[in-house]
C-alpha cells in the first residue's frame, strides 16, 4: 500500500502514526558483511499503545518550569517508568551474554521469499486488495506505520514473549483466556516497570528479543514507510505490543557510509544523513517517538564496533575470527540520535596518564548504596544523572579517543591533550554531563562537516587535527555543547534546528575560553574576533541564499503541529543546499549573544543552568526557552523584549535582524580586529611598491597574529581587486600558511585560486583531497574563473576522490563540474 504524499520534493516526511501507538525499546541483533556491505539481522519492538498528544502551540503551562508539574508534559502523556539509579551499576563489562535469564538460541535466516525492498511491491500484503484504518476507531485493522527506507524487509512476526521463563511474573492476570491480552499485558508490564529494576528490565528485553515467533504479520513498504498489519486487530491496543522485523540494509542505503578509512581499511558508520537512521532500521524517526534501546552486533576480529551507548562495550569471541559487542541507552531519545561506527580504529592513549583525568574515573566509581536524589526533573523516569550526587560533581567524565593508526601521532598531539579541559569548562559553565562516557572517533576522510555529536559519540574531522590546537579545541567544544543541546533538550520540531546549532555555536566560544583559561577581558576580546568573523559568514551567507531558507522557525505558528495519526513534514529537510547552509548556527548564535548581552553574562548563564536542570531529557519549542527565560530575568532587564517580538524579528523573518545591524561597529572597535586592520594596510602597502632590492632594514615587520586573526586578515586580502606573486609568496612564508589549521588553508586557498598563483596550486590539491569536509566551495571558485588549468585541477581532484566522497558532497560537485 502506497501512502500518498503530496510535498514539495525538498521535503522529508515522517511517517510513523505516533499519536497511535509508541515503541518504547528497541532490541537490535545485526550482522555486519563487509565483502556485500551489508548489515542484516532482526530488530525487535517493544510498544505501548495510546500517545494522544494533540497541543497545537506552546503556552507558558508547556514552558518547562521546575515550579510546575506540567513540565513537558508534551514529551510523554503516559509516564512510562524507566529506571532512575546510579548509571554506574551498569557494568561496563556488560556483553551479549551478560544476560543470563535465558540463553540465546541459534540464529534463524528466513528465506528470501518474503523480501520486499521500498519501493517494490512484493510483500506480504497484496496491495491491490489492502485498506486499512491507521486510527483507533473503525471496522478494517490497526495499521502500524514505521519510517523506512532503502532497506529489505523480509519478514515480520509477533513474538511469543509469554515462552520466557519466568515471565508469568509480569502477568497480573494469570487466567486471561486470550493469549495475545497475556502477551501484550506481559509487555505492557515490562516497559512499565518501576525505577528500581532497571537491569532486570534489560535483562527481560533481551530475553524476549530471543522468544519464538507465534505468527507471521502482514507487512508492505512503500518509499518512506514500513506498514503491519495483524488480521482481526482494529486498535493499537489489540496489536501485538512486541514485533520482530527480519531485514537487510541495501549497500547504497542513504543512512550508512561504505567507505575506507586513512590506512586504507574498509569501515562504515551513521553519518548524519538527512534521512536518518531509516536506512538502517525501520523505526518511529517523530522526535516525539522517544525510546530507548539495546543492540548486539557481530563484525569479523579485526573490527571494532563503538556505538551510542552507556557502556564502553568489549567484545565476545563468538568463534574464530568473530567478535560480538553488546551497547544500550536507559536514556529515552528519538532513534535518529543512534550512531554506530565499525571499523579498524586503535584507541588512541596518552603517553603519561592524566592524574585529574583518572580522579574523574574514580570520584564516579559509587555503589548504588551511595545513590542519592539530588532533586525531581521533569522528564519521564530514567537512570538521571542529573539526580545522581556523584554525576552532579564529576568535572570530566571517562573519555576514549579512536582512530586508524596512521592518526596516532596527531591524536596524542592535539585532541588528547585537549579532552579534559574541554569537558571541565563545559561543566563549569552548565553543570552535570547528561551523559556518563563519551567516545571521540576521528572518522574517514569523506566526512561531510568538521564534527557530529551523538550519544556518547563524537564524530570529528581529520581536519581538526592539523595545525594547532585551537580548531580541534574549538570543534570539539562545539560537539560537547550537544550533550546539552540537541541531545539532552532536543527541538520538538526539527526545523527548528538552531535550537541545537545556535546554542552549540554560542557555548563553544565561552567553553573554549575557560578551556584555555583565559583572564576575562581575553576571553571577551576572542569572542569579539568571532563575532566579526561569524557577521561576515552570516551577511554573505543571507546574500547567496534562497530567502525561504533563512528563516529559524519556518513553520511559524504551525510549528510543533503533526497529523491526526503523529506523522509530520520536515521543511527543506532534503534540500541539497540546507546540508552547507550556516544560517541556523549563525542567526541563533547571534540570537542568544543578543540575548546574553541584554541581560548580562552572568544573568544570562545563571539562567541557562536552571533551564538545563528543568529541561534535560524533554523536548522544546523556541516558545518555551523565551518564555521561561523572560520569566526568570528581572522585569527591568526585559525592557521591550517579549516573546512575540523576538520571534517576529529573529525567528520568523529572512534577511539581517535590525540588532544586527549594529554588530559591525562593534566588532570594529575590538583590539584584535584593529590589529588585523592594521597588518591589513601593511599587506596592501607591499602589495603596491614596486619590485626593487630594498635596503636593509627597511621591510616591513608583521605581527604574530592568532588563527582567527588570520582567517580575518585573509578574507580582507580576499577582497583586494589584484594580489601579485611576490605578495603571495610573502604572505606564504610570513604566516607558514601551509602548516595552519584548515579554517585559515581554506582562505589561503582562496586567495591562490583566485589570484592564479600556479606555484601553490599544490595546497589546493591537497585541501581537496585531505579536507573534504570544507573543500565544496573551492571546487566552485576553480570553475567560475574559467581557467583551463583550473578547471583541469577540479576535474583531476573530484576524479581521485569521487568514489569514496560523501554521495550529498559527490552531486554537488559533480554539478559544478559537468
């Protein structure tokens, strides 16, 4: 059956009827091939029936208040009683076999008979004859919708979960005469249970995950969707509450990479894909759809198999040259926040063992005998740190770097050293870490962006590695802001996207400054120096982009909003253009230092760890972080600010906000910006004096300027009508351009192409082809100056590198060139 969608074709739509039924965990057991870069296995959903959540629009009751009972309630009507104790007592040695209330049986492969791939129409529904109704009210079956793409689906079963041993104990009514009401009972049981028995509720997942079958369902795929059906059950409530989905990934599947690392190696990983994890398993993508999981993947020995997770997993040997690796999440969040990475990778330590970074792991090491409460949130029950006396102190949690080995030495140099105090500034300024461990994977080449957070991952570019320590330290700030901001709080919307980028943007300066431990008037002067640089990204960024695209809250006063059954539409959510577009992380960044400025700083912050403390682990609109902000400020410090008028100025409208316009002026008068102003005028005088042997002692002295000092000093060069060649060679040698990070090569770069300079064509080469990750917009400039030899140059570079390039960046380029 094929769910007819009319949007416009940069939309992304999701699917899932979560307004009718919810998973609430998922159970992966995934095979990955490497030869046929394929994951297959089964994935098993635990349900409950009956989310009704219908508020159209946020209000000041919605606003997350620790004042108030009603704190988010829009994360979850139905409390669903996760446990809340110490993450610790999780054993970090936990694996597949650590569940020991029931063995695992021998794995089944179904034939191939039932496959159906999206997009076909061989399934086990004959579409010709099917119709259903999604709701709870009607004659025709319940249909569950999953979001799904790209995948083969090849068979759906209900699972018997009443054959666990020991089961009965989740049945309060042991004489129920039908036996699918005992099973779902069973079920309803366990993703209900209370706090306190969190590891026996993991244990009960993975049992039941391994139950017999008790019945084939029938199932049909469409281009965005998985769809089940069991004949004779017309309500959620009557559909199974446990389902087993046998199915493949496809090796072109949109949500994995198939690539090879920088020694050469075959490895694959979750990339940020703008259609989310729907390629890798079907699930409910609505960030409503808030669950929690646990899966087993088995890779060949030489792999290593790091995931979003609480534990740091080690693997089982299955049999000769097979390892097993075992993670899971007690934390609810939307599937599209889980990650995986299986590759090669060496964990990468330090040649003398940090003593604060050891005092973090042990301060943490509590028996649940030491759990206390430090404190009621607002969020549905789970293992909260943020309730945890031990998580609430501990500065820097248990941290491990990965990477190919031929990294080893650029890890130990830059990103090793800089782990520790990048998590203590973070907690400094926001407090608890929501989450217990955090694993930093520098991953391939092919990489589409400097940096990606997940769940206990951090995804960073090669290109924070060369060149110093402030990129690295810089991106790596941004990415640990995302524990709070995009993964803790998350965007009940997903177009409101500067939710997460905008705050992350804003914090990586003021983490990167105590990071470093900055005296206060140098912190304010390097973030002054930003803000120049991120005013002139923003202002040439709103001047080559669609104006529809520059708006925050595109959905205005229909944000939020979703079908009668859950489904939704993402708003540009497969715009090519959106994946390179800076506007949300600009216009928001400039939004809360507008904000933080009006207020004070210590306002300002003070407020912004209340608002974590209230609103971890629920969901938001722009709405409610205004409206609990205007509330907890002075009335005198609100001035004319409401909620209604900054939306209207910052969210809602496209172009430059009428505060900004302002910024210039300030950045002008920084003492950093000056000084680059000054060295300008001297680049611009020897640019002009003729080529003559001087005297000695009359060249002109530069002084030694920071990497964002230099990314600025260059784009002013880049606005210089002509640069001759001994300017440039001059320039080279003065700066070591060639040795700097990859935000100041990156302008180098420019002015090389743009000016022709041929003696250095040779850095570009290289920029393409090591830092793919910023390289699309150079590819661009050696085409449109239409010179033979640069033409050539983009033609030879996109040939090396094509294959293993990221597919979005791929077509871009592609583009450009033919």
């Amino acid at each position: 059956m094929d769910i007819k969608l009319e949007l416009p074709q940069d939309d992304l739509p999701l699917m899932a009827n979560t307004s009718h039924i919810l998973v609430k965990h998922y159970v992966l057991d995934l095979d990955v091939d490497f030869k046929s870069q394929i994951i297959e296995g089964t994935l098993v959903l635990f349900f409950q029936p009956g989310n009704r959540y219908r508020k159209k629009s946020s209000s000041t009751e919605e606003t997350c208040r620790s004042e108030s009972n009603e704190a988010c309630k829009f994360r979850m009507p139905e409390p669903c009683h996760v446990p809340v104790t110490n993450t610790r007592t999780f054993s970090s040695k936990m694996r597949y076999n650590d569940f020991a209330i029931c063995g695992k049986g021998e794995k089944k492969t179904p034939g191939k008979d039932g496959n159906h791939d999206n997009g076909g129409q061989a399934s086990g529904i004959s579409s010709s004859k099917y119709c259903c109704d999604t709701g709870i009210h009607g004659s025709e079956d319940f249909l569950l919708v999953l979001d799904c793409c790209d995948l083969s689906v090849l068979k759906v079963e209900e699972v018997d979960v009443a054959a666990v041993p020991g089961i009965e104990k989740f049945t309060r009514s042991p004489k129920l005469s039908v036996v699918s009401e005992l099973r779902n009972q069973i079920v309803h049981e366990l993703v209900t249970l209370p706090a306190d028995r969190w590891r026996e509720q993991l244990d009960y997942y993975a049992c039941c995950s391994q139950a017999p079958g008790c019945g084939e369902l029938l199932f049909d795929t469409d281009s965005w969707s998985l769809q089940i059906r069991k004949t004779g059950a017309q309500t959620a409530t009557d559909f199974p509450h446990a389902i087993r989905i046998w199915y493949r990934t496809k090796p072109q599947g949109r949500s994995v990479t198939w690539t090879s690392d920088q020694s050469g190696r075959p490895c694959v990983y979750t990339m940020g894909s703008p259609i989310n994890n729907r390629a890798l398993f079907p699930c409910q993508e609505p960030p409503v759809a808030m669950s929690t999981w646990q899966a087993t993947v088995r890779a060949a020995a030489s792999f290593v198999v790091l995931m979003s997770g609480e534990n740091s997993a080690k693997p089982t040997q299955l049999r000769e040259g097979s390892l097993s690796w075992h993670y899971y999440v007690t934390m609810p969040m939307p599937a599209s926040t889980f990650t995986i990475a299986v590759g090669s990778w060496t964990e990468m330590k330090p040649e003398t063992c940090s003593s604060n970074d050891l005092a973090a792991e042990i301060s943490f090491s509590t028996s649940e005998a030491d759990f206390r409460y430090a404190g009621i949130c607002g969020h549905v029950e789970y293992p909260c740190r943020f309730q945890n006396t031990s998580a609430t102190t501990q500065e820097i949690i248990p941290h491990r770097v990965f990477a190919p080995v031929c990294l080893k030495g650029a890890c130990q140099q830059t990103l090793l050293q800089l782990l520790s105090p990048c998590l203590s500034a973070a907690h400094s300024v926001l407090g608890t870490h929501p989450f217990p461990r955090l694993d930093v994977l520098i991953v391939p080449a092919n990489f589409p962006s400097l940096g990606m957070a997940s769940p206990h991952i951090v995804f960073l570019s090669q290109s924070t590695l060369t060149g110093g320590s402030h990129l690295c330290g810089i991106r790596l700030c941004h990415e640990i802001a995302h524990a709070w901001f995009g993964l803790a709080i998350g965007a009940r919307d997903w177009t409101e996207e500067w939710l997460s980028e905008g705050f992350a943007t804003h914090l990586e300066d003021v983490f990167w400054a105590k990071a470093q431990k900055l005296a206060p008037h140098e912190a304010q002067e390097q973030q002054e120096l930003r803000a120049c640089l991120r005013w002139r990204r923003l202002q040439d960024e709103l001047q080559n982009s669609p104006e529809e695209m520059q708006v925050l809250r595109p959905n205005k006063e229909k944000t939020g909003h979703m079908s009668d059954s859950g489904s939704s539409v993402i708003k540009h959510g497969l715009n090519p253009e959106k994946v390179f577009m800076q506007v949300h992380y600009l216009k928001g960044y400039f939004l809360l230092r507008f904000l933080a400025g009006r207020l004070g700083d210590n306002t300002y912050f003070s407020f912004l760890r209340k608002f974590v403390h209230t609103c971890h682990g629920q969901l938001i609109l722009s709405q409610d972080f205004l409206q609990m902000l205007l509330e907890n400020i002075p009335e005198e410090k609100r001035l004319d600010l409401s909620v209604e008028s900054i939306s209207r100025d910052w969210l809602e409208s496209s172009g430059l906000p009428q505060p900004l316009q302002t910024e210039l002026q300030a950045g002008a008068e920084c003492r950093l910006v000056r000084q680059v102003d000054a060295e300008v005028a001297k680049w611009n005088q020897l640019n002009r004096r003729p080529r003559k042997r001087k005297r000695r002692g009359t060249e002109e002295v530069f002084e030694k300027l920071l990497p964002d000092q230099l990314v600025l000093l260059l784009e002013h060069l880049l606005e210089q009508k002509t640069l001759n060649p001994r300017t440039l060679q001059s320039l080279e040698r003065t700066y070591h351009l060639p040795q700097q990070d990859a935000e100041v090569r990156h302008r180098w770069c420019e002015l090389i192409v743009k000016h022709k300079y041929t003696k250095a064509y040779k850095h570009v080469e290289k920029f393409l082809q090591e830092d793919q990750a910023m390289g699309i917009y150079l590819y661009g400039e050696l085409m449109v100056h239409e010179d033979a030899r640069q033409q050539r140059l983009a033609r030879t570079c996109f040939e090396l590198t094509k294959e293993l390039m990221d597919r979005c960046s791929a077509q871009v380029v592609a583009e450009m060139l033919f």
